[in-house]
C-alpha cells in the first residue's frame, strides 16, 4: 500500500518533512524580536543580525532589544539547530528523489552541497551565540567574530540559493512544471544583486526569496506527479 502510494507521490518524503518545518517555524518566529525592533529595511531582527558586517551593525541590531529578547536570541538560533537539520533533510530528499526520477546524476553534488549548508548553517549559530555573548559583557571589538560569521552566513545562503537553481533547473530540461523552475532562479538574482549592491533591503529580499522557494518546493512535492512512460 505505501508502495502504491509513493508511485503516485513520488515526492510523499519531501512533503512530510515540509510539514515537520512548520513548528519549528512557528517556534523560531515566535524567539524573533518584534519587527519594528529591526534595523531599518529590514522586516526581521535575525536576518539583520546574521548580514552585520562591524561592530557598529551588531550594535545597531541589539541595542534596542530587552535582555530577555537577547535571550530569546539566543533560543532561536538554538531551535535552529533542529531547524536546519530538517530544512537539509528537506531539500536532501527532492535532491535524491530528482536525480532518480529525472536520471540526472550530476544531481548528487547538490546533494552534498546540502549537507555543507547545514555545516555552513552551523557555524554562522555559532558565531551568532558568540556575538550575543560578546554584546552582553561589553565586549565592542568583535572583528574577527564577525567575519568570520559573514564568511558563513554567505556560504550558507549562496549555497541555498544555487540549490534552489539546481532544483529548477532539473525542472526545466525535463520541460516539465518549467514556470516552478523559473521561479526558483529568483534567489539567485537576488543574491547577485546582495552581493553588488550591498544593500539591507536587498538582503532582507535575497533572504526572503529563499523561504518563499522552500514554499514553492513543498507546493510542488504535493502535486508533482511522474511522467508518463
């Protein structure tokens, strides 16, 4: 009976594991600071705070938190240590599922991209919990944190948005759902425009555009159905 059920939703794994994001999501949204406690053109605290890029930022970030929402900070990137684990599992599972139905082999090195974007993920929360840390026993030189924390949040989301590509763009020369593979190049523009540009709203757009894919990936795992033979 499962058998028969996977045969018609071949993407049955991804799915579930897109439902199994959604309390963390809900637990990680509930830590974040209020809206209006982040910087200006950004519409979230911690995707402010994972962009600082001196010291003047992280001040610029925490100052107008409370400590119990530094703390709460602080619990969010620890419950995105669960997070991340099942958003890898999340895209580890189409990547796998892709590469078999779509016999595209070369798929099996996004699939250990997606392992490295935990990795990456890892580290940035890391240097996150440092910075909270740093912030909280006045420390204000904190250069070396937070290069390091840049050189793994862009890791991360670069490695993020290519993956979305690879998944889009297996969609594409399949020539099947083409416009759900179109749309998951987005990141990817907005990345290029982050990196060009510099600027806080176009990083808070880069960062949002990868949640919306991830959105678009779990719709698709729903309806897509195989080819037929």
């Amino acid at each position: 009976m499962l058998a028969q059920w996977t045969q018609k939703q071949p993407l049955l794994v991804t799915t579930i594991l897109g439902l199994l994001l959604v309390p963390l999501l809900y637990l990680i949204n509930s830590y974040n600071p209020p809206p209006e406690k982040a910087p200006s053109d950004y519409n979230s605290v911690i995707l402010a705070f994972e962009f600082v890029s001196d010291d003047s930022e992280l001040t610029e970030v925490l100052n107008p938190l409370t400590a119990q929402e530094i703390r709460d900070l602080d619990m969010l990137n620890k419950v995105d240590f669960g997070f991340m684990t099942m958003y890898g599992s999340f895209l580890l599972s189409i990547i796998i599922k892709f590469r078999k139905l779509h016999n595209h082999d070369w798929l099996k090195y996004i699939a250990v991209m997606a392992v490295l974007i935990v990795t990456a993920d890892l580290l940035e929360n890391l240097q996150l919990l440092s910075l909270t840390n740093a912030y909280r026993n006045g420390i204000t030189d904190n250069h070396n944190t937070i290069d390091l924390l840049a050189i793994f949040t862009w890791a991360k989301w670069i490695m993020l948005s290519v993956g979305c590509a690879c998944i889009g763009y297996s969609l594409i020369i399949t020539d099947r759902y083409k416009w759900i593979g179109y749309s998951l190049f987005l990141p990817i523009v907005f990345g290029v425009s982050a990196i060009s540009l510099k600027t806080s709203v176009i990083e808070d757009t880069f960062g949002t555009s990868i949640f919306l894919c991830f959105f678009i990936i779990w719709i698709l795992s729903i309806f897509y159905k195989p080819a037929k033979t």
